[in-house]
C-alpha cells in the first residue's frame, strides 16, 4: 500500500505494541492529520505517545494540517464522530487513500465516503500475511489485554483467516 491516513485509537494500540515499524513497512506513506497527532501525543507518559513522537520526528510518520476544521463541520453524518475521525476522514478524502480506522460509526462514514477503511486487526493481518510479523494471536491477545476492544468476531474470523485458528 502507498498511502494510509491513521485514526488515533489504531495508531495508539500500535504504538503501545511497539508496531511502529510494522506499520511502516505496511504503507510507504503513513499520515495523520494534526488533530490526531495532538490526540495521541498530548500526554508524553501514556503508552504510546513517546513512540509516536519518535515515529514523527523520524520521518516515519507524516503529520499534515487538518484538510477542515474537525470542530465546526457542517455534515450531519459526521457530526456524532470524534475531532480525530472526522479529520481523518477529510484528510483521506482530499488524498484520496485508504484510511485506518477501528470505530464502528467512523468507518461506515467513511466508506460512505468511497475510501477505503482498514481496522487494526486488518493492517496486522495484512502484515503478517507479508511476513512482517510471525503471529496474529499473540497481538491481538496482548491489545486486548490492555483494554482495546476488539469482538470475539472480530478476533476469530482474522485468526482465521491467518491460519492462526
């Protein structure tokens, strides 16, 4: 993949697994609007913050300026998101890419939209279905864990799907 926009929630989880580089290795591009970047910095000592500041001033993250004022947007449709997912959206929309993203509400805009959307679990297939990372289970076991939620679903059909089941 060329280019992804990241949504806070995935790329936080991410972070904390210490998947920076695997990310990288899953898209040449990786940005993140403005607001998402302050959403997942704005506290250096949570987990995942200093590694995404690192990623940022490495190159291996892209921060780029909101594409519209995630506060003020007149859609109704995305009027019941976060700051983050609507600026996430915008950003994907104006670059015309693929947009990472977990939350429910958020990715069904978002496909309204025409982009395509990618969830965490999704990326982490991807990247072990390029040998990126030797297993899912392990991750997706340690994310939720540390409270992120992912279905039961969710979990089984990407296990699955990885010959992990």
């Amino acid at each position: 993949m060329k280019l992804i926009v990241c949504d806070a929630s995935p790329l936080i989880v991410i972070a904390r697994s210490g998947l920076i580089a695997v990310l990288k290795g899953t898209a040449e591009n990786v940005m993140v609007p403005e607001t998402v970047f302050a959403a997942a910095t704005i506290d250096l000592a949570l987990p995942g913050a200093e590694a995404i500041r690192v990623a940022v001033e490495a190159g291996h993250i892209q921060v780029r300026p909101d594409v519209a004022r995630p506060d003020t947007d007149p859609d109704e449709e995305l009027s019941g998101l976060d700051a983050g997912e609507r600026a996430a959206i915008h950003l994907a929309c104006a670059l015309q890419c693929p947009v990472l993203m977990d939350e429910r509400r958020g990715r069904q805009a978002a496909r309204r939209r025409g982009l395509s959307v990618i969830g965490g679990a999704g990326l982490r297939l991807n990247a072990r279905e390029r040998g990126l990372i030797p297993a899912l289970g392990p991750i997706l076991e340690r994310w939720r864990q540390s409270g992120y939620f992912l279905s039961a679903t969710l979990v089984k059909a990407v296990l699955e799907q990885a010959g992990e089941a």
